[in-house]
C-alpha cells in the first residue's frame, strides 16, 4: 500500500483537530456527561470510521478496507477490556467527577502518541526480523491462554509501572486536586497536582495493554498506515465509551473469553503466514474477510451469550427472592 507524505499529514492533522476540538469542549464545560451526551459522541466517531473504512474499500480496494475494518474493530474490543483498568484508576486516584472526562482525553492522547512511536518501531523490526511473526503469533496465543485461564480479580490489574513510579517519586506533587490544573505554586515552589498523575498513569498504562493489541493488528494487517488509523479510531471514542458502559462492564461476562478467542485466532493466523511464507505448503493463508468474520462474529456471540447469561442469573436471584419471601406454611381458613 503505498501511502503519499500528503495523506498522511491529511490524516494526522485530521486526527489531531478533532481531538482538539473535543479537547475544547471538555475543558469549557467540565462536567459528568450524560447517557445521551455519550452516545451521540460515540455514534459520531463510529460514523467517521466506518466512512473511513469504505473509502479504503472505495479509493485502494477491498483487501486494505477489509483489514482496516478488522483491525478497528479488533483495537476497540481489547479497548473495552482496558476500561476495567481506567475504572480502577479513577477509584484509585479518587478523581473527581467533573473532572474525569479531561483525564481520560489526555490521557488517551499521551497513549496515541505512545503507540504511534510503538507502532514505528514494531513495523520497521518485523520488516528487518521476519522470525517476529512467529515470535508475535505465540506471544498472542499465550495471551489467549491466560485470558482463560488465568483470570485474574479486576482489582489486580492496575499495578504501577515504571513510568508512574518514576513520575511520582521526581515530580513534587500535592496531596490534593487544583480543580482541573495539573501543576499549582505553593510557597512559591512549583508542584504537580494528581491530575497530572493519574494521566501519566492512564496514559502509560494503555500502552501496557498495546503489547497485546499492536501486535494482534500486525496480525490482519502489515501496513503502517492502516495500524495507526485503526489505533486511532478506537481510541478516539474511549472517553465515551468510558461513560456510556461504565455500569455496563460487569454484564459482559464472557468479554475474556471472546478476546482469547480473537487473540488466539490471531495469533495462529500470524503463524500460518509465516510458516507459508518459508514454503510450508500446508500453511495456509486466511484471507482477511473471513479474519473480519470470524473476528465480528465471536465478539457478537460473545456480548449475546454474556446478556442472555446476565438475565438468567437475575431471574434466579429474584425467584429465590421470592420463594424466601413467601411463608413456609400457607394460612388455614
């Protein structure tokens, strides 16, 4: 795929004004946004991507369409699994309500930054080093692997990395928030609120998630630009996503089980390229539709089955419910 300098300044500079505007509108009128608010937002940021994804089918044709699909949709379905982790940071940090939809925006665009460096990097090794892929391929599978079989209580997940522990330790910061400023004077010393923290903390902690999510996406597609793009678009809506299925996280039951079966699929299909690639006839190569299919149709199966479960066991919590209300022994006339 052969990407011109212009488009891709297009694009960044595309990317970078919508950012800001949102960014704008945040900072104007800080608040806890509404269900409707979210959704709206959401449902503009799925437009734009989807149109973006039938321009590729449109102008470079229906392979690169296909896998910008895939991979968008893929980055956005391990997104909502990080929203378990941005959750625990909020609790953490205690941030105030007013103030969460700021920490989420910069703190995804410290991410977005970070990727894109992430993703320059992962593209010119496996373009040097093409052993990477069974080395990426087995990596996901065993990420498949412990998703399953390892699942670890949600309140384990945020552990301090390296970047927030030295961001803590170097920078002098009060104890207490300066409304949505992230540095204050206090005695005339320069010190950092833990608004500035717990952005670095958003920030650094999703591209701990990215060592799973750039790889899978190296996975469907080879082209930088399209691993950006599809970065991109799944981040962008996060803040919202945030807020719209915050109380909705704990009816997706089988999310884990639905991303090990993405991320496993992934990483087989990673090793069977590579493998076809050395001559293995065997090897086959999964064409990207049906890599789009087997991705859309897993994550559909898996949120129905995880509502259908949801409502079952509510249904035998409110008849137990009721069987315990009843009286043991029915008043004779």
């Amino acid at each position: 795929m052969n990407v011109p300098f212009w488009l891709w300044l297009v694009t960044v500079v595309g990317l970078t004004a919508i950012i800001c505007a949102d960014f704008h509108l945040i900072s104007r009128n800080p608040r806890d946004p509404s269900l409707k608010e979210c959704t709206a937002w959401i449902a503009c940021y799925v437009t734009l991507a989807v149109l973006f994804g039938l321009a590729l089918f449109a102008t470079a044709g229906a392979r690169y369409g296909g896998e910008f699909f895939a991979g968008w949709i893929t980055e956005y379905s391990l997104s909502v699994d990080n929203l378990f982790v941005f959750v625990i940071i909020m609790a953490s940090f205690a941030v105030p309500k007013e103030y969460r939809q700021k920490v989420l925006s910069i703190g995804i665009v410290i991410a977005l930054l970070m990727r894109g460096l992430f993703i320059m990097v992962g593209y010119g090794a496996i373009t040097k080093f093409e052993w990477l892929f069974y080395v990426f391929g087995a990596f996901l599978i065993y990420t498949a692997w412990k998703l399953v079989a390892h699942k670890d209580d949600e309140e384990d997940e945020f552990k301090e990395n390296a970047m927030l522990r030295v961001a803590k330790k170097f920078l002098p910061a009060t104890d207490k928030y300066e409304g949505a400023r992230i540095t204050t004077k206090i005695d005339g010393r320069r010190m950092v609120t833990p608004m500035l923290i717990v952005m670095v903390a958003i920030g650094t902690t999703d591209l701990l998630f990215a060592l799973d999510s750039i790889p899978a996406i190296f996975g469907l597609t080879k082209e930088p630009y399209l691993v950006f793009t599809a970065n991109a678009f799944a981040l962008m809506g996060l803040r919202q996503l945030f807020f719209l299925i915050g109380g909705l996280l704990d009816r997706l039951v089988y999310l884990s089980v639905g991303l090990a079966v993405v991320l496993g699929f992934i990483g087989l299909k990673l090793v069977l390229e590579a493998l076809h690639h050395d001559g293995v006839e065997w090897a086959l190569e999964i064409p990207i539709l049906v890599s789009l299919g087997i991705i859309v149709g897993t994550l559909a199966v898996t949120t129905v089955a995880s509502l259908v479960k949801v409502k079952r066991d509510r249904d035998k919590k409110l008849d137990r419910m009721d069987a315990d209300a009843r009286p043991a022994v029915e008043p004779t006339e």
